[in-house]
C-alpha cells in the first residue's frame, strides 16, 4: 500500500473533502481495517455527530444496507467503503435481522448511521446496543421522521464506578 497515498486520502477524510473513484478503489485495496473503520468513523461523525436513528419493524432500503460479507471482518469493510463512497445525504443501514446484533454494533462504529430492526426488537435492548457503541439513539419512523431523542449514552467510567455484582 502507497504511504503517500494513504496519508493523501487520510487528510481528504479528515478534511471532510470528497472522494476520488480511486480514493475508493485504494481503499478497496487495503487491509488496514482500524484504518478504514477510523476512517468511516470520522466521515460518520462529521455528518451525524454521534447520533443514531433506528427503527423498529422497518426494512432497509435497497442499496443502503451492505451486503453480508463471507466474514465479519468483509462485513465491516464493506460498512466503511459504502460510508467512505457515500454522498453526503445517504444514509449507511445496518440490519439486525440480515448482520445479527455483535456486527450490527460493530457497524455503528464502521461508518452505519442508520438501524433497522425486525418487528419483534425489544426496544430497549436496542437503546443499549446503541448506547454501549457509545452513541446516542433517535427512534424514527420508516419515512425518516425523528420520534424520540433519546440521551446520549453515559461515559464509560460513570457506568463502572460500582462494580457488577456477579456473585449473587
């Protein structure tokens, strides 16, 4: 892999600049996923900030919802590479009835913006997987229409300051 034009595509990224089909065919290239998920992240980030819109029985739309890989780690680069070949306005869909909720999560993280979840999701259930990504969950409808805003997730050293009691 070309240093220069890593370090080229990084500060393309960084700088919220768009793009290049060859960008995106080097990206394509590389095996470095905490590269591509930091990446994917920061491209995320600068359009949603940390928040995460779901909803509950909805289906994701035809071509926002990358295609299970032949591994996770496929999966989540293929997550990254919609986010990082993305217009500014698409939305990136993780499903957790078609990638299961461990990779879904991961998605979140890769660059995935949006969840959609199968009819019977447990709500809350749904609100921690979001939380515990270290996001902030919007519940909305399947027209994209905001419900509920729900609070940011609570910093991790706030949330362990009492130890788990496992032994009960």
């Amino acid at each position: 892999m070309d240093p220069v034009h890593k370090r080229q595509v990084d500060d393309k990224v960084s700088g919220g600049a768009p793009l290049l089909p060859e960008d995106v065919a080097f990206l394509g290239e590389s095996d470095d996923l905490s590269w591509l998920g930091r990446l994917a992240h920061t491209r995320r980030t600068a359009r949603y900030a940390n928040r995460v819109t779901f909803v509950i029985g909805g289906e994701a739309p035809a071509g926002e919802t990358p295609a299970p890989g032949t591994s996770p780690a496929e999966s989540l680069k293929a997550f990254a590479l919609a986010r990082l070949s993305a217009a500014d306005d698409a939305h990136v869909v993780a499903s957790l009835a078609v990638h299961g909720a461990p990779l879904a999560q991961l998605a979140l993280n890769f660059g995935a913006d949006d969840l959609v979840c199968p009819a019977d999701a447990d709500r809350d259930d749904v609100l921690n997987l979001i939380w515990d990504a270290g996001l902030q969950p919007v519940e909305r409808t399947p027209d994209h229409t905001v419900i509920t805003e729900h609070p940011p997730p609570t910093p991790l050293a706030d949330r362990r300051k009492t130890p788990q009691n496992i032994w009960t």
